[in-house]
C-alpha cells in the first residue's frame, strides 16, 4: 500500500464533466492546487470454484498481507447472516480470517472446528483454499458468494459490486451417451436438467464435453421457426446480447445464437451488434422434435469448434417464437442457466497457480489508485475523489474545531456529509437532523465532487479544516484511519460592482420536470413518498366517447383525479390510447360503436383489426390504422381532447400514443396483433395532433422525419435497460432503424436509407423534452446503489426531464423502503431536465427614479436540459418591510438558457414616484396561469411569495 498525507498535487482542471473551480468567485483558475491523500492496493484476482463436494478459492496478488478476510454467502438472510455492507445485497455466513474458519450465530462470529474437511496455502503472492462443503452446513452443492477483503482498501469484487458467485459443482455421474432422436430418456439425461421453464418451455437440459454442446428441451412449439437459444461463451455478461433485459445486467450476454427456421433446421449465429446483428457461422448441427402425449422434445447437439475461444463454463437461455416460452424463467432476477461440464479441474492446493489457468468463475482487482483532493477559498470547501466505478455511496468526516465527538472509527468530528447533506454533530455518533443543509454533490464514475459553504461549518479557518472520506461503507482516505489537513487556499477575485448569490444545493421540485405517478392513483388515501410536479394519465378512447359525439370529460376527470391535481398546482401529461393490452381477451379500448362501424366497413376484408391473445403482451383488440372510418373519428376525437387540454396551466405534455399497443407506436409481435401502418397512415394520425394542439409540447416513442421536422420531443419507455436506451440514442442520431419496413410509395422517400436519414434528430432536446419511464414496471432496478449510476449516465446522455408513470412516484410513504433510495432520487433530481442558478449579477448600486437599471446577469444551467416554455424573467424592488415597489417582465427568453452558463443583459424600470432610497433588488420566473413565481432556483434568499432577495440598490430621486 501506498500513501501520501497532507501534500500538495498540482492539478490542470481539464475534466470537463465536473464542475471543480472555484465557482462562487468570478475568475476560475486554470491551475489549482489541492491537499490530497491516496491509498492504492497490489492485489490481482480472486477465483473459485465447486468440485464434487469441495469448495475450492485462491486470490492472487503482488504482496498479500497476513491481515486479510474471505467472505461467503450460503444464502442471502440478513437476519442470520453478516450484512456486509460494502458490497451490494451482501451477507455473511462464514468468513476465513487468521487462517481460520468462523461462522456468524446468533450476532457474533464463532469459531468453527475444521480438521480433514479445511486446508490452506499462503505466501506473499497467493492464498488458496479447500473447504469441504459439510464445514458450511451443505449437504449438497449449491451456488455460493464469495468476496475477499485486505483489511485495507483492498477488495474484490470491488466495493459496491455484487459479492462472485461460485456456481454450484456438476453432478457427480458418468458421462452420458446422448443420441439426438428427439425421445425423451431419462437415462441419457438423468441430472442434466439446468432449469424450469416457463409458458410453453417446461424443461430446459444442457451437457457438453470437450466435442459437442448437447441441448434437450421439453414443452410446446419446439418444432416452429424464429426459436431462439442463446449462448454465453465467453463468461462475461457484459458483452454480447442482452436479451432486452430479461435475465438482468447480471446474468445475460449472448455471444451466439441458436435459432431454427422453416424448415426446422438450427443455424449458428455470432452476435456483431449493436441491436440485433448478428452473422450466420458454419457448423454442423444435428436437431430433432418429436411429439408425445401433447409434448414435444427437441434434442440438439452442435460442434464446440465452431465457437471461437470458449470459455469452459458456458451459459445459455432459451425463447420460442413471440416470446411464448422462456426457460430460465424471466423477470425474475435470474440468469442464463449454465451447462453441465463433467471436466475435472484437478486443482491442488499448493500455492501455485498454474492449475487455476481452466478456471472462468474469476474477478479482477481493480487497482485503480482511489484519491482525495482537498482544498478551500474565501466561500466553499471544494473536495473530489477521483477512482473507479465510484457511486453515491459517499461520507467526509469534518474537524474544523477543538474538541467534537466520535464518528465511526474517527474521534475529535464536528461535522459529517453524507447522503448529499452536512450534519453536525450533537453526540457521539448523532447526527442532529434539524441542523442538515445540503451540500453539492456531482457523481461520476471515476470522479465524486463534493462542494460546501464554509458558512454550513461556522466558518473555520484555513488550515483548520482536516477532512477523512469514508466510500462505500469501507474504503478510507487517509488509508490508515487519520484526517487530511486541508492546507490549500485558492484566491480568487471579485468583478467590481458584482453580487454573488449564495447556491441553495437543495434537491427542487419544479414544475415539467421529475417524477409522474398515475393520475389516478388516490394520493391522499395512499400518500407519495416524493414530491411530484407533473402526473400521468392515459385516456381510452373507450372511457371518453363512449356514446358517438358525447364526450365525457366529467367521467374521465374524475377518474383521473383532475381536481386534486389541480389543488396541487400540479400538471398532466396526457396519452390517447386505442389498445391496453390486459388480461380480459374481450376488451376493447376503441368504443363499441366505434367497433361495429369498422367490422361494417371491413376496410381490405380486415374485419376492422385483429383480436389478440399471447402471453407475451397480453390480450386485447388492436384496429386496422389504415381505416378511413379510424382515421376521420380519430381527427374528430383529438380536436375534441384539443378544446379543453390545449393548455399548459393543465397539460404539461403531449405523449402522442393512438397507435400500437400501450400507444407505443408498434404492434409486436404483429402476426398475431396485425401489421403497423406504413409512415404515410401513421403520419396522418400524428398530423391530427400536430392540427389541434397548438400550446402544448408534443412528443413520441420514437424519431419518425414527421417528428424531426415538427421538432417534436421523443419518450424512451425502456429507461434504465443500458442497452434499450443506447438503442433510443443511437436512433435520435442515426435516425429509427426499423422505418425501413414502414416505408411506402405514399411517404414521400425513395429507400429505407432516406426515410432512416430523415428521421434523425440528435440534437431534438434543445426545443422539446426528453422524457420517459423506466422498464420493467420496477423502479427499484434501476435506482439501487448497484444500478443509480449507470441510471444518471443515462439521464446526461439521453438530457432527461422527467419520467414516469413507473418512476420514484411508485414509491409510498407507507411502504417499508420509501426512502431507501433517497440519496440516489435526489441526484437524479438534482441533474434532471433544469436546474437554474444565478451565479452573479453585475450593476451600480445606484439608480435615478424614472430611469432604467442595467443588469447583467450570469446564469448556469446545471441540469441536462432546457425549460420549454416562455416563462417571463421578472426583475423587481422591495422596499424595506419587503413590499414590491417595482418590477419588469424582462426580454429574456429562458428557453434558450440550454446546460451550462448563459449571460444575459437586462434591465429593470425605476418608477418616477419611486422614493428615494435602499430597496432589495429581487428576481423570479413567473408561471403565466398564475401571475406568480413559478420555479425555485438553485440560489439562497427565497423570499415567501417566491421571489429570490440579491442585494441592495440606492434609488436616487436628482
């Protein structure tokens, strides 16, 4: 280990995604120093597997300490495990210390008696370890977690990743003889089975040796075409295909891919990427389906030399067509199931390594060097960790004065930040909530910035100021426990005439940004656990025009709680839907009339559209979209929705739905729900918006050229899946790549290529919203400390104002984790959609009743995205008991106020009967359907109309 306390780093501030000058002053230095700290550690990989009825671990490294700790897990039960808090989800059950194994009873560890069943190895570069399985209490195997610790800074997996998981051994048999006929025999597969299936795949069975890869599925539908199994080769979970999400970031990755066409016959494929891209391989497969008893069998074998560098541990997973059948089953958290391999790795516990080169269970030390910089000016303390897959998981202990309490390890401790705020102290490890104030907090991933006033920590002096860094529950800086005294100071300068006002780092609720829950949903009976400015509610054309002509604006306004929102000063976002899927095969989101008028016409003998029923999406009626009868009740519908909802005091968005299922623009899988209309009929729909809504910003699912050109906003509804929302971005950039097969003669281009071309609109965010939900119908995926910073990434990437109905606003307060995950909702509040800050305003203090004030204000938009709508900036006066004297709706535009610093000249009118003298000048964005101020800003001196208190002005009567 290495360390360097109380130095000084010189750095070049050239990391243009954090914010590391000196903000409060007005000339940023290029060149800072900072007192810094570092620690990094030698170790190499950590690796295991099962064998029979024996576990066996090494680590490796340059020097491993004799103080050292490997951690395991039998099952996940935090109350009779460990919790380990430094890995995600963790506990543990025994642990290897001293060169000893000790279990967790009954809240301590104990001892446990080890003789034949434990032996160890160690030496300066390796341990390794073998441990019969009856020492953990098992009978059998099973997959176990393993995870080592230095006792230092050094861990692996690394802090804040998932412990590894050891799969369990391969069953103890001789080696089968398979012979691919289609017939089920329990005597060729007998413990080969590898996972349950679900909807038509009962069974899924996998073997392999050194030759041939040997698959057996039972169930229904084997024999059709478009079957899909997916093989991991290459161990790794992050390369390949991701199933769209179904078997988690954890537990997915195909390299290849097995799928079987018309004909029956099985082709190899080689995923290329991104999407689905893949090139067909030679090899030679062998595949049979035979049916018996209302089940079918499908055997298959194909060559192992066909796939390139196969790992020995190999994964697959298995979906029919439509995605009727699944085996493992999906959604729930688990992974592709691995195939059976009956190698033995022949592994001697010796403390050497070459026997563990087969071994593919196996993590890598991230030995990236884990760094704290500190430093102070006149106004803030300024701190960065720099490091690797660093999260929000993130504590600084503070002594700025004499005496203090104890805070973990830590003694003499005045003040803790943690979870985005500063506490003080009021006890040995007591933190005095009703003292909090939020700090800055900017999280990427190999850099955390932490930013506070020197006036939330009483002003210390310098080089009072010794700070610690606590990261994700177990790395520290300084490495062996002490405090960094932050010795340097920046100087920085001051404009003349220049106000400076103080940054309020509290996470804003503000209105066309954050979180949306359903409008229906009854708020007072089961109350929100976060604040929320917008919701969202989704007309059935059924509900609202059930009778031809009568719109029911009462019944659906009371469905979708309009009144209470309104009470609330809070918007809609609105969606039109024609087709719900659900569980009822009978309903229909179109009226009856409606219905019977488009069997009646039976537009191209379709009877009107197709009835569906599939376990993949449900069931329901999707209409024909080409029907000239659809299409002119549609334009009759959306102008009726237009007279009422055209209005932004209401509706905060326009979610153009109306065609496809959920109104997301597809009718997948469209052989049983009928083919999605070609551009020149979709256009006609979104045209229909485009007619009637004239105030409201409009948006769809995805970037059709009718989109880019009306420079509508886009909504990703697969927020949170890192492969589904690089595939919404890359279709803003390079345009939808699936238009092609919507494209026809009518729509006005030539090829695919043009009309993809013409659907490109990168920069779309700039003068409409970017907007979502996150995937799965779970939140809580996506905004744990394991997945929250690949969630902000998103969010920068995709400049992301809101999202929902699946959104933090599922959240109740009554529910046992309602603020589980508050530290990660509020940095996403903190950079989604606007977050406006007036860094400084320049003027004389000094102004002549009946003349004008110039002011020059400097703005920084720290969010990722513009407000949309024209706003009005107000600059005015208070007089001395806080009255407004004065005030201007100035010509600032704040739509064009886009992330980063904007400068604006403005000015405000000095009334001619104004009396002569001090008056608090004030400034505040006011929501036109009030005439008030409509939106915090990111600065100190709120008054309670709304309004932001700056500093003083001398009115001059001569």
């Amino acid at each position: 280990m290495k360390r360097v306390i109380c130095s000084i780093l010189v750095l070049c501030l050239l990391i243009s995604s954090m914010q590391v000058s000196a903000a409060s002053a007005n000339s940023a230095p290029i060149v800072q120093k900072y007192s810094t700290s570092s620690s990094s550690n030698s170790l190499a990989s950590l690796m295991a597997v099962q064998e029979n009825k024996e576990l066996f671990i090494c680590v490796t490294g340059k020097k491993i300490n004799n103080t050292y700790t490997f951690y395991i897990e039998k099952e996940h039960n935090e109350k009779m495990g460990k919790v380990i808090e430094w890995w995600a989800k963790a506990t543990g059950d025994f642990k290897i210390t001293d060169d000893k194994l000790y279990k967790f009873n009954n809240g301590k560890w104990e001892p446990v008696n080890i003789q034949n069943g434990f032996e160890l190895v160690k030496n300066d570069t390796t341990i390794e370890v073998r441990l019969d399985i009856k020492l953990l209490g098992l009978t059998e195997s099973q997959g176990i977690k393993i995870g080592f610790y230095d006792e230092k800074n050094g861990l692996i997996p690394s802090a804040g990743k998932e412990m590894m998981v050891v799969d369990k051994a391969a069953p103890a048999i001789s080696e089968p003889n398979i012979k691919i006929d289609g017939e089920y025999s329990s005597q060729e597969w007998n413990n080969l089975k590898i996972a349950d299936g679900q909807d038509k795949i009962k069974e899924l069975y996998a073997y392999k040796d050194t030759q041939k890869l040997y698959i057996m599925v039972l169930g229904e539908s084997l024999d059709g075409a478009n079957n899909n199994i997916y093989l991991n080769t290459d161990n790794n979970t992050s390369t390949g295909y991701k199933n769209w999400g179904q078997y988690g970031e954890n537990g997915a990755g195909a390299d290849y891919l097995l799928e079987s066409d018309e004909t029956g016959s099985w082709k190899l494929y080689k995923y290329i990427g991104p999407d689905w891209n893949w090139t067909e391989v030679n090899s030679l497969i062998e595949a049979v389906v035979k049916g018996k008893d209302g089940q079918q069998c499908l055997e298959l074998s194909m060559g192992i030399n066909a796939i390139q560098s196969p790992k020995k541990n190999m994964y697959i997973s298995m979906g029919l067509n439509n995605d009727t059948g699944f085996a493992p089953a999906i959604w729930a958290d688990i992974p592709y199931a691995k195939v059976i391999d009956l190698n033995s790795y022949a592994i001697k516990i010796d403390g050497k390594t070459n026997d563990w080169a087969g071994v593919d269970t196996k993590v890598a030390a991230d030995n990236t060097t884990l760094e704290l910089l500190a430093a102070q000016d006149r106004r803030k303390l300024y701190t960065m960790v720099k490091g690797s897959s660093m999260n929000t998981q993130n504590e600084y202990v503070l002594d700025v004065k004499s005496g203090g309490f104890k805070y973990g390890v830590y003694s003499g401790v005045d003040y803790v930040v943690k979870d985005g705020y500063v506490y003080p102290l009021k006890g040995d490890n007591l933190l005095d909530n009703s003292k909090r104030s939020a700090v800055y907090m900017n999280y990427q991933d190999d850099a955390v910035e932490m930013q506070l006033k020197l006036s939330q920590i009483k002003n210390p002096a310098v080089g009072r100021i010794h700070i610690a860094y606590m990261g994700k529950n177990i790395l520290k800086l300084p490495e062996d426990g002490g405090k960094l005294k932050v010795t340097s100071k920046w100087k920085t300068t001051s404009e003349k005439n220049t106000f400076y006002p103080m940054e309020d780092y509290t996470p804003n609720g503000n209105p066309y940004k954050g979180w949306l829950p359903w409008a229906s949903h009854d708020s007072v009976k089961e109350p929100l656990a976060q604040e929320v400015k917008m919701a969202y509610f989704d007309i059935k054309w059924s509900e609202f025009e059930p009778i031809e002509g009568k719109y029911d604006f009462a019944a659906v306004e009371k469905k979708y709680n309009f009144e209470y929102w309104r009470k609330k000063g809070i918007k809609l976002n609105l969606r039109f839907v024609m087709d719900d899927p659900s569980d009822d095969p009978n309903h229909m989101d179109i009226p009856k009339w409606l219905y019977d008028k488009l069997v009646e016409e039976n537009y191209n003998g379709g009877n009107g559209g197709k009835w569906y029923d599939s376990p993949a999406i449900g069931a329901g009626f999707a209409p024909d979209y080409n029907s000239p009868i659809l299409l002119a009740a549609h334009k009759k519908v959306i102008k009726e929705l237009a007279k009422s909802y055209d209005d932004p005091a209401i509706i905060s968005f326009i979610q153009i739905g109306s065609l496809g299922h959920w109104g997301e623009f597809h009718n997948w899988p469209e052989d049983i729900s009928g083919k999605f209309p070609s551009i020149s009929t979709s256009d006609k729909y979104v045209q229909h918006y485009l007619d009637s809504f004239k105030n409201i910003k409009i948006g769809m699912r995805k970037p059709y050229p009718i989109a880019k050109k009306n420079n509508l906003g886009l909504f990703n509804d697969v927020f949170g899946m890192a492969d589904s929302t690089a595939q919404f971005l890359d279709w803003t950039v390079n345009g939808w790549n699936e238009i092609g097969e919507y494209v026809d003669k009518a729509s006005g281009y030539s090829s695919p290529e043009e009309a993809r071309k013409a659907s490109a609109m990168p920069d779309f965010w700039k003068s409409n919203f970017s907007g979502g939900e996150f995937a799965n119908g779970n939140v809580r995926l996506y905004i744990d400390d394991t997945t929250i910073m690949d969630t902000l990434r998103q969010v920068r990437e995709s400049h992301t104002s809101w999202m929902g109905p699946c959104s933090p606003a599922d959240l109740l307060k009554s529910d046992p984790d309602a603020y589980a995950y508050q530290r990660n909702i509020d940095a996403l509040t903190n950079v989604m959609g606007y977050n406006f800050v007036l860094e400084s305003l320049t003027h004389t203090g000094k102004a002549k009743a009946g003349n004008n004030l110039d002011i020059k204000m400097k703005w920084n938009n720290k969010g990722v995205a513009p407000f949309y709508y024209k706003w009005p900036l107000e600059l005015s006066l208070a007089d001395s008991k806080g009255k407004i004297v004065a005030k201007t709706t100035t010509s600032a535009d704040i739509t064009k106020w886009l992330p980063g610093v904007t400068v604006t000249n403005q000015s405000i009118n000095i009334p001619k009967n104004l009396k002569q003298g001090k008056y608090t000048l004030c400034v505040a964005i006011i929501d036109p359907s009030t005439g008030k101020p409509g939106i915090k800003l990111g600065i100190e001196g709120v008054r309670l109309d709304g309004r932001y208190a700056l500093n003083n002005i001398t009115v001059d009567r001569k």
